[in-house]
C-alpha cells in the first residue's frame, strides 16, 4: 500500500500492537468490519418485527460478531471459508438507523423528531442538528494533515459532513458545523462511490468527520452496506464535491481489495457524543477511532460547548473501547486558561481508566468563531480563550503527561 507499512512509526511496538486491527485492514491483510457483519446470519423478518425485538437480535448477533472478530483477529478463521447468509447483521444495522431516523435518537440528544418529514416541510420540527433526512458533504480528499498513523503516504480518505450536534464557541470549522446547507447532498450510493474513489487511489483509511458524522448515521451505514467491487456508478456528480480533484492519484482496484472483495478500515473522527444506540452499531462496523476528548468540567463544557453530560457521555464510550480491545487514539485541544479545570483532569481520568490508549495533544489551538477578538461574532463572554497557548502552558502540560506516563509523543509528534 505505497509504502504505508515502511512508515517508521509501525517500528515502535506499542504502537503497532495498540492499533493492529487498524494496521492489517489498511495493508488489506485482514477483512474491515463491515465485512464480517456481512457473514453473521440474521434469521428474522426485518420489516415486520419490532424494534425492541431487533435490537434483542442485534445484542446475541454482535455477541456472535465479537466471537468471530476475535478469531479473525487471532488467525484461527478467514472470511473466505464464510459463506454470506440471505439476510445479516449489516442488513440489521441498515434496518435499525432507517427506523431510528424516524424518531431520531443518533446522538445524546435524544430529539426523537422524524427527520424523514424535514426536507419537504418547513415547519416540520427539527433536532440540535437542524437535519433531515438528506445528507450534505463539504468536501473529500486525501487529507495529509491528520496523525501520520492515518495519513500516512498517500493521506486519509476524508469525508466531511456538514452540521453538528455540538455548538462549540471556538469551533474552527464553523462554516461546516454551524451552516446545515453547506455543501452537496450525497445518497448512500453516491456516498459509497466516494469510498471506493479514495480507497482506489491509495488512501489509507475512510476518515468520517464533520460537523460529526454521528447525526450521519443512516447515510453512512446504508453506505457501508453498498461497497462492492464495482465501477463507480456517480463519479460526475462526486467528482465537483472533491477538493483535491487536481491532484492526478493512479486508480487501482488492487488497492482495494482483500481476497476480491473491496476492503477499507472505517475510521470515525467524532466528537464522541453519540447515542448507545449509535455505538452498538458502530462497533459492528468502524475499525479505528478518533475520538475528541475535550472538556472535563461540566461548566466548561455547557458554557463553551452548550452540552450537558458531556464528560460523563464521550468517557464513558472511549473506556469501553479500551476495555474491549479496540484500537483507537484520542484528541484532545489544549485551551488557554484550562488546564487546571479540564486538561490535566483528563489526563489524571486517563491514567487511571484507560491506561493503554495513545493520545494526541493539541496544541494548535487559535481562537475562531466567537472566541476570535478580530471578527464581528467575537463575545467578550469568552475572553478566557481568545488567544493562542503560550508556551509556559504547554510545557506544563507536556510535564504533567510526562509525569503520568501518557503515552503522546510518538502521536502528537509525528
């Protein structure tokens, strides 16, 4: 894969055996989730059963789903001596996020409106995310400015949505997170036309973020659920959303392929604040986790974010990745003048709870949006974190991880 396991990084053995799943998917030496959904049988009626009973059949299939993953993992089995049932658990996972669109509970939220009824009526009543049924992509690219673990050579297929369930002050993609309309509608099938482009011209990973991709859920599980090895059906239309289209990348099929079926690792880049609901679907299918930890104090996070139960919501779902094995590196963005209420918590929760995971320490941090002193959207409300870090607070920070054994420098500067 262009080089991708030649990247030095993949020589320090902490990091290769923490993201090994993630690693063997991109080299197309092991089958990506969604692939071993598609060998679990499901053998009830999708339509008519209701949805308390799918979700009791989902909780035995991904029970039967974790069984198999791990003797993938371990070698003892091979997807190729798996026949594909009539009916499977990706067939359920798309069954379930079409009927929860209705009533929709994709993130924390919990709005429960029918989206399905938004784009064609005005005064249908929307949730946080302002969405209906219909999803808008800003742009897709090979994006070569992620952790080199997701970069890598040829970049990480990224795909950025529009919208978000989050209202963050200082957000840096406002124009994607905080304008619903931005961009271009894609169906599933457009969409998944979009991951095959990518993965076909050697892109490492199908990077899903936004705004966030979890009030995307429907779109991109019905996606997933289309991949296959085939000619892209939309690429007139997808082509004008890609933001590298100059960029001339050699298309190979062998690229993409683990024993003639289309194979990527999923990874999801998300702000975290997602539904269990979501999450039960999504470690049926993502290989690879990005997630943002941002906040630990609960008044930081209402008053610059506007969410409620927000460190309770994204810890309690990065610990149950760490507890069940799954490979993942988190984000967090350092902010001025809260390091002793949310950075160095969060790295005390850290060595405590999750011992193994690897995070990337941002530093990057620039006031945007309402933060920003320079712009006509600046409030004076935020004036604690309207310039850059100085770099007394990152060497603080840098000493307390050092001081706690944090695993971040190989991530964070690489």
């Amino acid at each position: 894969m262009y080089g991708f396991g030649d990247l030095k990084i993949w020589n320090d053995l902490e990091i290769k055996s923490k993201l090994s799943w993630y690693y063997e998917v991109a080299m197309n030496k092991k089958p990506a989730k969604y692939l071993i959904s598609r060998r679990i049988a499901c053998d009830i009626d999708l339509k008519s059963t209701p949805i308390n009973e799918l979700w009791d059949c989902h909780e035995k299939l991904s029970d039967q789903f974790f069984d198999l993953w791990h003797n993938i993992k371990s070698g003892e089995i091979d997807i190729i001596d798996l026949q594909q049932p009539k009916i499977s658990l990706m067939d359920l996972n798309v069954e379930l996020v079409n009927r929860m669109l209705r009533s929709c509970n994709f993130c924390r939220w919990n709005c429960r409106v029918d989206r399905t009824l938004v784009d064609d009526d005005p005064s249908a009543k929307t949730g946080t995310c302002q969405l209906g049924e219909k999803s808008r992509v800003s742009s897709y690219f090979h994006h070569r400015g992620e952790e080199l673990i997701f970069r890598g050579v040829l970049g990480s297929g990224t795909i950025f949505f529009t919208s978000c369930n989050l209202r963050c002050v200082f957000c840096q993609n406002g124009d994607i997170s905080k304008d619903k309309d931005n961009g271009v509608v894609l169906t599933p099938s457009e969409l998944s036309d979009v991951f095959i482009l990518l993965r076909e011209e050697g892109v490492h990973n199908i990077n899903l973020v936004g705004g966030d991709p979890s009030v995307h859920l429907h779109t991109i599980i019905n996606a997933i659920n289309e991949l296959d090895n085939h000619e892209l059906r939309h690429i007139n239309k997808i082509i004008k959303v890609k933001s590298d289209f100059y960029v001339s990348y050699p298309r190979s099929k062998q690229n993409s392929l683990y024993h003639n079926e289309f194979n990527v690792p999923i990874l999801w880049n998300s702000n975290f604040f997602m539904s269990d609901q979501a999450f039960r679907i999504l470690l049926t299918v993502v290989d690879v986790w990005l997630p943002d930890l941002k906040f630990h104090n609960k008044k930081c996070a209402s008053r610059l974010s506007r969410t409620p139960w927000y460190f309770d919501t994204v810890s309690g779902f990065i610990k149950d990745l760490h507890d069940r094995g799954e490979d993942f590196s988190i984000r967090h963005l350092i902010m001025p003048n809260h390091l002793e209420c949310c950075t160095f918590p969060i790295l005390d929760w850290m060595t405590e709870n999750i011992p193994r995971a690897l995070i990337n320490l941002m530093d990057q941090y620039h006031p945007d949006s309402y933060t920003n002193p320079n712009t006509r959207e600046y409030n004076p409300r935020y004036k604690d974190i309207n310039r850059k870090l100085n770099s007394n607070e990152i060497n603080k920070v840098m000493k307390k991880a050092d001081d706690n054994n944090i695993n971040y420098k190989i991530i964070t500067y690489n």
